[in-house]
C-alpha cells in the first residue's frame, strides 16, 4: 500500500467525519450571522479545504462565513505578552526552558538586530520579563517590535473577521494555545475554537477548555481501550498530513496597505493541494469521491475500520508501517528553525534503546530498532499504558470516595 492509498483508506474517513462534525457543530451555533470561522495557518488551512470537499460532495451550504487566519502560537503568544499576560510567560518557559534570552527574543521579535544586553544570559522568564518591562534601550527596542508586529496582525484579523465579533477558530490540536493566549491578547473578541484533537499533554490550566472542543478526540493521554487515543502516540503523523509545504507564520509586513503575513507568498494556495504519492492527497481522493448527497452516510459507514487501520499501525507498526508512515523530520517551530526527527536512527543495541525514548513516535522506532523483537517490545510498552491506565482510573476511583465520604 502507499502513502496515498493509506491517506484514501485510512485518513479520508477520519478526516471526513472531523468535517461532519465541525459542520454540525456550525449548525448549532447561537447567532451564526455574527459568527466567523477562521481556519488556522497551517494545518487549518488544510483541514479548510477538507472542509470545503465535504460540503460539494454533501451538497450543504456553509451555516456561517468562513476564511483563513495567518496565526500561529508564536503570534497569539505576542499580542498575550503585550498585555502582560503569565500565560504567555508560561508557554515561552515550556517551548524555551534552558536556552539563552538572546534566541529568545530573536524569535519573538523575528529581528537580528534587536539589541540585548547579554544574549547569552539563560532564558528564564523573570529575565525576559525584567528586559521586556525595563526602561533600558533594548527594553524599549523589543517592545516596540513586538508592539509593531501586533499592529500588523490586529490588521490582518480585522480583515479576516469583518463586522462579526464572535470567531471560532478551527485549527488540528491538540492544547489550544493559540485561542488561550488570543483570548487574553485580544478580548475585545469572543473566541471559541473548534480542533480536530483536544488534550491537556501540557499539564497547564484548563480555563480555555470550555470554549475549545476536540470534534474526533478529547483525552489527556493515549489510552489502549481507546481507539481514536492512537493519535496522541504519533500526533506528529496528523500534523504532518495537514501541514502544507509552508512557513509557520512568524511575521507580518504592510505590503500595498495591507498587512501580509511571511507565509503568504505568491502562490501559497497552490501548495494546499500538495504532491500526488503524499497522505493529504488520498486524503482528498477519498472526500471527493464520496456518493454526493450521501457524504455524511458514507463518512461514518467507513469511519469505523478506518479508526481500527489507523489504531493498528501506529501501535502495533510493522516495518511497513513504520516505512509507509514516515514523516520527514518536523520544525520545532515558534519562531525556530531546528528539527527533530519523528523516529531517531538506530546506532546500535544499547544506543537504540535510548533512541526509542527520544523518539516522537516510539512504536515506530521499535519497528526501526528491533524488527526481530518488535512484538515484546510493543506488547511491553502496550502492558504499560494499561498500568497507567489502571492505576489513573483507580485514582479517580478514590477520588470520588473521598469526596463522597
């Protein structure tokens, strides 16, 4: 099987039943002529045109407007930094812990010249808040820039939002940074957002989840009872289905009085598509194939074999799993150009199996280290989620107990 027949198969009738349900959720909204849903840069750009695929084949009218957003976590974290937010504190100290406050006002700013007094100092927050807050040239330097970067995004937004103050952000997962930093950046909108996947893998507070749903999954970990949970073992694999082969959007600049984000080349939309051969592309086979007017009913006939297919390959990958889901090496992103391998290469036994630890996708690195021994090894990872799993239900367990007695 290919990379794209596994997309038609496997992904299409997931990825449809995401759209199904986005479009049922639009159909319940309160107020939807003053609703604007607003497809994020980039995977949302994707799952925009999954969108639209449904509607022809299903032959629906969209219930509200609809459009793309250039944002990112790094430009929602900008207009949270501007208000003094800790939020945005937070989410820089998880993506930068350990690094030197020079790289991170780089990537905030997107400048090379922004002066700081000691780039090499480490990164902390107090630190970036003392320079951020300081009455020091490179104080006022990087709040200017990231004053001005604002202004051009708040433009962009009031261009893509028109007269409607109600946006629903539509975007892949999984935490919902970006509409949790947004909502304290710019409150003068009512956001909610909609993602294909919700999960708390962060561990930080949840205020922003009774407005964030996951229409495919919501859970704060893989659970092996749990089919749909598979993802969030290999939750780089959707992420690199939906990417398109675009910047992450990192800066905004006024281009004929309009403000253009750094993605928005000449030609962008062009790359949505992708390549023939590519996941995305069976992807889209599949939707546009659907019998019209019975999308939805086809959708979730196939929906469930695809969840299982998809289930097995990623925990239970064989060599060809492991080949035909291989993804190139992703972008640690916000603002960064360094990536990471999604399975790291083998150096031997005792090396692979620190490797396998620091892999994102671990099953796969099995598959890659041990393809002798891959049933032990993946049927000993599997008895441990199921420990975890056990035990995390035996703590809710008495949980309620204590809170009943």
């Amino acid at each position: 099987m290919s990379a794209e027949a596994f997309g038609r198969a496997v992904l299409g009738p997931v990825f449809g039943e995401f759209a199904v349900r986005l479009h049922l959720l639009l159909l319940g909204l309160e107020a939807p002529a003053q609703t604007k849903l607003l497809f994020c840069a980039r995977g949302g750009l994707r799952l925009r045109l999954i969108y639209d695929a449904y509607l022809q084949a299903a032959g629906l009218d969209p219930p509200v407007g609809y459009g793309d957003l250039m944002i990112s976590r790094l430009i929602a974290a900008r207009t949270a930094l501007e208000q003094g937010a800790d939020e945005a504190y937070e989410e820089l100290d998880r993506e930068f812990r350990g690094d030197r406050l020079g790289r991170v006002v780089r990537a905030l700013t997107q400048r090379q010249d922004v002066p700081v007094e000691d780039p090499e100092a480490p990164f902390t927050p107090l630190a970036l808040g003392a320079l951020f807050l300081g009455s020091s040239a490179a104080a006022r330097a990087v709040r200017e820039e990231v004053a001005a970067q604002n202004r051009l995004f708040d433009q962009h937004l009031a261009a893509c939002a028109g007269p409607a103050r109600r946006i629903l952000l539509c975007d892949s997962g999984l935490y919902g940074s970006t509409v949790r930093l947004l909502r304290l950046g710019r409150p003068d909108y009512d956001w909610t957002c909609a993602l294909f996947a919700r999960s708390n893998y962060k561990g930080f507070s949840e205020s922003h989840f009774p407005v964030t749903v996951g229409l495919c999954v919501e859970a704060n970990g893989f659970d092996p009872t749990e089919r749909r949970t598979a993802v969030l073992r290999y939750w780089q694999l959707i992420e690199s289905c939906l990417e398109p082969d675009l910047p992450s959007v990192v800066s905004f600049a006024r281009v004929d009085g309009e403000a253009k984000a750094n993605l928005a080349a000449p030609g962008w939309e062009r790359k949505l598509e992708g390549q023939p051969g590519e996941l995305f592309a069976g992807v889209m086979a599949y939707l546009r194939a659907l019998p019209p007017g019975r999308a939805g009913e086809q959708i979730y006939a196939d929906a469930p074999a695809a969840w299982k297919r998809l289930y097995d390959a990623i925990v239970w990958p064989g060599p060809r799993e492991r080949e035909l889901l291989a993804i190139p090496r992703r972008s640690r992103d916000f603002g960064r150009t360094e990536t990471v391998a999604a399975v790291v290469a083998p150096k031997g036994v005792r090396a692979g199996v620190d490797d396998i630890k620091r892999s994102l996708w671990r099953e796969g690195a099995v598959a890659e280290h041990f393809p002798l021994s891959r049933p032990l090894w993946l049927g000993g990872l599997h008895a441990a989620h199921l420990g975890r799993g056990a035990l995390a239900y035996a703590r809710r367990r008495r949980g309620v107990r204590s809170a009943a007695g």
